[in-house]
C-alpha cells in the first residue's frame, strides 16, 4: 500500500515513534554509559523526525505548521548536542571516579 | 486577497518589538551579561572574589525584575518576542522570587565555603545559567521555549550536582541526574512534537484556539494523541518536579549533591517547574481574552451598527453571538478572514485599541461604546472556545490532581526510616512539591466558570512558593552548617545538638514545625491559601476530585508531623554524641546572622500576610482573563 | 529531484523505504550490538539516514545541519567518549536477560500506542498528491535563516491566516541559546578538567581537597590549624564517604 500510494505523514511519524522506542529501550538496558547516551540521541531524534513531518510542505501542503517545524527541529539538535557535551563530560568524570563506564556500578546512593 | 503586509513592514514591526521586549527582559539580560562578565574578569585578574561579581548581579537582577510594580496595581499581560514569551504579573512574581532567592542563595554559599575561590567563576556561571532556564520557564508562551527552557535550566544543574569532583557520589549524583534528565527531556520533546503536530502551531495561545476547533470534532484517533501528548509533557515537567513515579532522581541526587546544591534544586528549580506547569496547564485550557479577535462577519454588521450610532441595537449585536456560539466551529473558521493586520510582531495585546481603527469607519464619538460592544463580543467568544476546551482542563486536572495525591503521599511515607537528613529533605521537597502541585487541579477545574475560586486557587500556589523559599534555603543552609561543624549529615550524629548549638536547632525546628504547617509559622499560611482553595473549589463545582485531595492534603499533614518531630527530638532530646562535639567550637557570627535572619520570615510572616497575600493576588490577575 | 520525478514516479516511496529502513534497522543495530564501537558506527549510519528522510521530506537545510552538527560533531564527541574509555572490560557489554524481557514489553507497547497515535489523525493519514511545481516551491533555507532573526518572510503572502497568528520570530531563542552554549562549554570544561586532585579516588587525597575548600573560606573560624586538619577532614568526609571505606 505503501509502494503505490503516496507516502504521508503518519509513515514518516511511525519511522519516528521506532526511533524514540528504540532509543528508549537503548537507554533502559544498555550498561555502557556511552550506549546510554547514544540512546538520548536516538530519542531525539525520533521526536525530530516528528517535526519535520508536521512541518513539511511536501508532505502536507494544507499544513500549518509550516517552517515552524523546520526551525524547532534545529534548535533541538543544538540543545542535544550541547546536552551530549555535558553528559559526556558527566560520564568521564563517573569514569575518572570509578574506574568504570558500567551504570550498573553506579548504586552507592540506593534511592 | 492582497497580502496585507510587506517586508518592511516585517522589519519595522521587528524593532518595535525587540525594543519593547528588550526593556521587560532585562532581568535575564542582566543574567547573561553578568554571565560574559564572570569570563572576562577572570581574564583580568585572578585576585577578585568573584562572589562580589555574582551578589551584584543577582541584586541588579532583583531590582530590574522591579516586584515593586506588583503593589502599585496589577501589571498588563502582554506578549515579548513576537510571542515567544509572555510578560505579566506571574512572570514578574516569579522572576522576583528566583531573584531574590538567588541573592539569598549566593551569600548562603559564601558563608558555607562551597564552591572555593578558584571554581567560583565557573560555578557561578552554572547558577546564572540555570537560573537564565528558570526565568524563561515563568514566561514561556510557545513549546519552543519551554523546551528550551527545561533544557537551561536542567543542564547546567547536572554538573551542579557533582560540584565537587574527585568525590565519588557527587559524581555518581550528577550521572543519575544527567541521564535521567536527558530523558525525560526527550519523553517531554516527544509529547511536545504530537501536540504541535496536532494544533499545527507551537504558540500557546493560537494552540489553545485551536484545540477549541479540533477538540468537538476529534476522533478516537486524535484524542489518544492529545492524551498522549499531555502525558508525556507531564513526564517532562513531573521529572523537575520530582513528582512521584519520577522521583527516583531526587533522593539520590541529594544525597550524592552537596547542601548547597540541594537548597538550589529544591526551591529555585520547583518553583520556576510550578511556574511552568501553570502557565501551560492555563494556556492550554482557556483561551486568553486579547488572542480572540471578531471574526468578520460580526465587524461588518457591527459597523453598521456603530456608523448608525444606535446603542439599542448592540443588543441584537450579542444576541447574533450568542447565535454563533452555537455554530461554534463556523465562528473559528470565519476568524480567518479576519483583518489580522499585526499577525507577526506586533503585541496581541493592542488588539484591543487597534481594531476600531482597523476598522477605520467608527467614529470617534461612539468610540467607547464600540469598544465595549467590541469586548462583549470577544468575551462571549472566549467562552465559546473556553467551553470546547472543558475536556482539555478536566483532563489536565485530573492528571495533576492524581499526581499530587501520590505524590504527596509517597513523599511524606518514604521520609519515614531515613536516616540521613538530606535523603529525608529530599522526600519531603518531593511531599512539599505535591502540596504544591494540589493547587492546580481546583484552578483547572474552575478556570473558564468560575473566575474568582480560579485566580484564588493560582494565587495560594504563590504564597506557597514564597513561604517554600524561606523554609527549604533555611533548612539546607542549616544542614550545611552543621556538616561543617559536626561533620555528619546522619540524624544519628545530630543527637543532643542542643546542648552545643542551640541557635541552630531552634532555628531548624522552627522551620522543620513550618515545613509540617503548624499554626502560626508561615508553613502553615501557605498550606492553608491552597487548602482553603481546594475547599472552595469544592464548593463551587462539588468535583469529588477536589475532595478527595482536601483529605490527603489533611492526612498528609498528620504524617509528616512525626518524621519532622523525630528529627528534633533527636536533637533536644538525645544523648550528646560526645565523638562529634569534640572542642566544641561556637557557632560562627555569620552562620548565626544569616539563620536567624533567614528564619524570620518563617515566624513573623504572619505578621505582613496580608501583603505576601496581596502580592501574590496581583501575580495573577492578569494571567487568567 | 525532479528529474528522476520525471522519469520515475515512485521515486519518493523508493527513497522513503530505503532511508527508513536504515534509519531503522542501524537504530536496531545500536540496540542489538555489544560492542560500544559498533554501535557509535551504527548510531552514524542511522543518524545519517534520518537525515536524508529530512532531505526527502523537504527539510534540506535540517537534513545539511543533521549531517554536520550530529553526524559531524555530536558524534565526534560520544566517539571521542568511547575511545576515552575504552577498556578492554568496557567495550563489550551484555545486558541483562531480565533487563531484555521486561524492556521488549514495555517498549512494545509503548510502540503500539505510538504508532496507533502516528496513525490516529485522519489529516496525518490521508496522502497528499504534491505538484511538481509545489516541489519547487518548498526552498526554505532562505525564510529559515530570516527566522532566525525574527522575520518571518513566509508569513508574507498569508497574513491573514488565522494560524498566521502562531508564528513567531526565533531570534530570541537564536541568540539565548548561544548563552546556553557558552554555560553548558564552562559546565564540561569545569567537569572534565582535571582539578588538583580530581584523580584522587582514595580518600586521603579527596579528604585534603575538601579541606582545601573548606579552610580558605572560613578562616576567621580558625582556632588552631591541627585542629581544623583534623576536625575538617572528618567533617567533610565522614557523612558521605564512610561507607566506601570497607
């Protein structure tokens, strides 16, 4: 159905609702600190994808979300890599504290 | 039809806003200044305790955010950026609050020595730079920024939170405090983006219009999607709130953080998260007065009408609405072809004055009266659109309402067994922070019918936060204190602290009988605005949700009465442990002075209710029309 | 674009298809992976695919910025993290089998109800035929920049869009942000950089260094220094690191 339609916008959400759910995942289970973080970006990304879909004119001509959606997209892949800088600063310094990148490790402080 | 504006006109309307916003924004443009100027001090000289640069800007910052205009009348609502953000007496209350916290803040960790000379320009920028997040949360009108401004603020307290470095559970801190940030900040993206795909807009106020339109007509499809999206933005903003099942940050975080740490994420970052709750929970449920605009089929009869100058027939004018409201959807889909001349940078606000010109037939004499008819028209379809967004506000009223009754619970049960005083504050700020939250549910349930119980129940919220500042910076500056005497934040090591340090324990358990709300400390007060509104809320609509909140909130109290008390019993009562008190040293005159002069208000608020009362009641006059 | 439009109709199903299912299955390959190496190199190769679905879906700029701020930049640094850290025990991983059960259910669901959301708007649904000359229509880095400093020239030919309405400048963000950046690039270097002592990770060492911070600011208080030596280092590390030392 896909192949012979035209593509909307819910195929392009449904690749970002994976994306978010795979990193999602990737952040519940992974051990290594580095996966967890890989993981925030997938989320992100998922969410961004999202964006862009509401906001595509090519997709959606009668959309009104318009260039809106373009410009948050991009102020969210800025946030996100400024995100990224400090928690792999945050991560480094766990490594230099305990010798380790396994989040398991981290459970001195038992809430 | 002809596009009404050109790009000069863009430009021209630009500059008019910048410079208008510029001058209500000049709280945060202190911040960044003072931001750039820690860095550039440094590079000057090394010998400048950079301390004396932070108090500065934190008082410049106080005075320019001018809560002084909230005696002298109520401030206007009016939107900054092209519409980004939103200027009223919330935004200047709560700005006023961080403030002022900030000053307080900043000579509190002067006194407790954490952070140290050498890291005081990085640490002071970290506090500047949250704090920046934390005004942009009060003010936030668009999705945009208040994503943006979650991530302001929450970054930067990440690192906050392992201040000290080289320690293994401040390290361990900021780790589970990063990466449990980072995703609920993605949780909240996500739910942000659905419902920006939904209303096809990020504004606030256009969203909420046009959820008015969508929300009759939705499909199961697109209700599940609403309900989604709400529920993932209340992860994000329940995370920074720490609200119960996204606590689990907060005991762990402050156990690994510093005090001084703490006192920052308890009080500055609940109340700017409370601000923002608010502001989204009243964007996304009514419709604010100046963003409703007559659609044109009414302004050309009502032109006729004016141009005949026949007061009688404003009559059939409202009769004609009230016709509309039923075909309600019409109504919303004749707004577009309204003469919207300003839609990009002009304030909404001048809607108001601007349309009788727009109009440019009304005559000057009958000015007044089509003003008013102008205003009656737009009220009634404010209600119109209010009413289709009943579903949005009992949705979002129940959702907070069940969040604040877990919370608060959860909060005041798992206190119970601590046995180290931060871990123990930190279940009550989460207890404390569904008090709080309590507040909401009886403005959602009464916002759009009942004006009053709306703006009493947004104002008991306030008068909460202020009376929070107080008590939670007093008690993490008291724990911080004792630490560098005693050297232990166990409650065990605490025993018969009387004996050696009697200031500090009476002033503790003052705060700790206000922080349980008992009769006459301002704990009390603050419990009582918001339980008396709940109350009244109850009254008005007999919503059993209310009730149900009125009995935990009582029930609450009542628990948490006895882990504060065991607390100070252990002090007054317990035998002195003689390890700790070890050539006791007296209490420095300057831990001393500030105390005491922190804890005041916790005593003798109740003297100037009355104008904490007042203050807070102009903070929201103008945030609910 | 056009021309293969031209020629073949069903280049945007083709193209939709092939970034998806890289996106996808590289994303399922930074899940499924063991190897933190590996899955940095698949986390590219899906970041770089949701980049051309931004191409396709008429966000070129986006997609440009996706490619050099994420795949050029963000990733350098998480790359850079793993080179950092990897040792030998670091770089394979395995999950926990209880970790992996109770994760596919929820994650399941929780993708269930996302998609039945992705699917649920009649409006999202429903296919649009796009013209060519719509196509042509949609170059937007010129009105993105423009955003970016508070015009919105889009709004130009529509001012009278109620929707219109929404739409705002970004320059305020644009330029808070950089603030932001400037805060979060003195929040890494303070974490990251390496303090006298910072390395320390027995408890003498990390001892001296709270007395350091705690010594120079309350010097008034001082008695005698043996005392504060003493007195200090137990205050500042009893409560919190007590329990590390067995």
């Amino acid at each position: 159905m896909l192949l012979i339609g035209t593509v909307s916008v819910s195929w392009y959400l449904a690749v970002g609702a994976v994306l978010f759910v795979l990193g999602a995942v990737c952040m519940a289970t992974k051990r290594n600190l580095l996966g967890v973080l890989m993981g925030v970006e997938l989320v992100l990304n998922g969410a961004n994808m999202n964006f862009i879909a509401f906001g595509s004119k090519v997709l959606r001509p009668e959309g009104s979300l318009g260039l809106d959606g373009q410009l948050i997209a991009l102020f969210v892949i800025v946030l996100a890599a400024a995100e990224a800088a400090v928690a792999l600063a945050i991560a480094l310094n766990f490594y230099n504290n305990h010798n380790t990148v396994d989040v398991d490790r981290a459970n001195e402080l038992n809430g | 039809m002809e596009p009404t504006t050109d790009f000069y006109q863009l430009i021209d309307a630009l500059k008019a806003d910048s410079a208008n916003s510029l001058g209500l924004f000049m709280p945060e443009v202190t911040l960044c200044v003072f931001i750039a100027l820690f860095l550039a001090v440094r590079l000057i000289t090394t010998k400048l305790d950079l301390f004396w640069v932070a108090l500065a800007g934190a008082v410049v910052g106080l005075i320019s955010s001018n809560p002084l205009q909230l005696c002298s009348g109520a401030v206007e609502s009016e939107e900054m950026f092209t519409g980004l953000l939103v200027h009223d007496g919330l935004t200047v209350a709560v700005r006023s609050i961080l403030m002022l916290f900030l000053v307080l803040f900043l000579i509190f960790t002067k006194i407790s020595g954490v952070p140290d000379k050498e890291d005081g320009a990085d640490v002071y920028s970290l506090i500047f730079g949250s704090t920046l997040g934390m005004c942009l949360m009060t003010s936030a009108n668009h999705l945009l920024i208040v994503f943006l401004a979650i991530e302001m603020a929450g970054v930067p307290s990440y690192v906050l939170a392992g201040l000290i470095k080289g320690r293994k559970r401040g390290s361990e801190a900021a780790l589970k405090y990063a990466i449990y940030g980072a995703g609920a900040a993605g949780v909240m993206l996500y739910g942000i983006s659905l419902l920006v795909g939904l209303a096809g807009t990020a504004h606030l106020p256009t969203m909420a219009l046009q959820l008015a339109e969508i929300i009759p007509a939705a499909g199961l499809g697109e209700q599940a999607v609403l309900c989604l999206a709400a529920v993932m933005i209340a992860v994000g903003i329940a995370f920074k709130l720490s609200a119960v099942p996204f606590h689990f940050w907060a005991p762990d975080v402050f156990h690994g953080a510093c005090a001084e740490v703490n006192a920052f994420l308890s009080v500055a970052s609940k109340a700017a998260a409370l601000a923002l709750l608010l502001r989204l929970a009243v964007g996304l449920g009514s419709v604010p007065l100046n963003e409703v605009e007559i659609p044109q089929i009414l302004e050309v009869q009502h032109e006729s009408i004016m141009s005949e100058a026949a007061p009688t027939q404003l009559v059939s004018l409202e009769d004609q609405v009230a016709d509309d409201k039923s075909a309600e959807p019409a109504v919303v889909e004749e707004t577009a072809d309204a003469p919207a001349n300003d839609t990009e940078a002009e304030p909404a606000a001048d809607d108001s004055d601007e349309e009788p010109v727009a109009e440019g037939a009304a005559e000057e004499t009958i000015d007044d009266e089509a003003q008013a008819a102008a205003l009656a028209t737009r009220l009634a379809i404010k209600q119109a659109h209010d009413e289709a967004l009943s579903p949005v506000r009992n949705f979002i009223g129940l959702l907070i309402a069940f969040f604040a009754v877990v919370t608060a619970t959860f909060g005041n049960l798992a206190a119970y067994g601590q046995t180290n005083i931060k871990r123990l504050l930190a279940y009550s700020t989460i207890a404390h922070a569904g008090y709080m939250m309590m507040s909401i549910a009886p403005l959602m349930m009464t916002l759009g019918t009942d004006h009053a119980g709306a703006e009493q129940a947004a104002s008991a919220l306030i008068q909460y936060i202020v009376v929070y500042v107080f008590l939670n910076l007093g008690a993490f500056s008291i724990i911080a204190f004792l630490r560098n005497y005693v050297g232990s934040e166990e409650i065990e090591d605490y025993s018969g602290m009387v004996k050696s340090r009697p200031s500090l324990v009476i002033c503790l358990a003052l705060i700790f009988f206000s922080l349980v709300g008992l009769p006459p400390l301002s704990g009390f007060l603050g419990k009582f605005a918001i339980f008396a509104s709940l109350a009244d809320g109850y009254s008005d609509t007999g919503s059993m949700a209310l009730l149900i909140l009125l009995l935990a909130g009582g029930i609450n109290t009542a628990i948490s009465l006895f882990y504060y008390l065991g607390v100070i019993k252990t002090m007054i009562m317990g035998e002195p442990n003689e390890e700790h008190h070890l050539g006791d040293r007296p209490v420095g005159d300057m831990e001393m002075t500030y105390v005491i002069l922190i804890t005041i208000p916790t005593v003798f608020l109740i003297v100037c209710w009355q104008w904490v009362a007042g203050f807070a009641d102009e903070a929201v006059k103008n945030f609910i029309s | 674009m056009d021309l293969i439009a031209v020629a073949w109709p069903y280049w945007h199903q083709f193209f939709f298809v092939l970034f998806a299912a890289t996106a996808i299955g590289f994303g399922f390959g930074v899940l499924l992976s063991k190897n933190v190496v590996r899955m940095a190199f698949y986390l590219v190769l899906s970041l770089g695919s949701t980049a051309g679905l931004f191409f396709l879906a008429g966000a070129e700029f986006v997609g440009a910025m996706q490619l050099m701020i994420y795949v050029g930049g963000t990733m350098v640094l998480l790359i850079f993290g793993v080179m950092l850290t990897a040792q030998k025990d670091f770089i394979n991983m395995d999950t926990h089998t209880q970790d992996w059960i109770l994760a596919t259910i929820v994650g399941g669901s929780l993708l269930m109800v996302l998609l039945f959301g992705a699917f649920g708007s009649e409006d999202w649904k429903t296919p649009q035929d796009i013209t060519d000359a719509e196509v042509q229509a949609t170059k937007e880095a010129t009105p993105l920049g423009l955003a970016l400093t508070g015009i919105r020239v889009d709004t130009l030919g529509e001012s009278t869009d109620a929707v219109a309405e929404g739409k705002s400048g970004y320059l305020m963000p644009f330029i808070i942000v950089s603030i932001h950046l400037l805060v979060v690039l003195i929040g890494a270097a303070y974490m990251a950089r390496t303090k006298k002592l910072s390395h320390a990770t027995d408890d003498k060492s990390s001892r001296a260094k709270l007395m350091l911070f705690k010594m120079e600011h309350e010097e008034e208080q001082l008695e005698e220094e043996q005392y504060v030596v003493t007195h200090r280092a137990k205050s500042a590390l009893n409560p919190l690191d007590s329990e590390n030392e067995d």
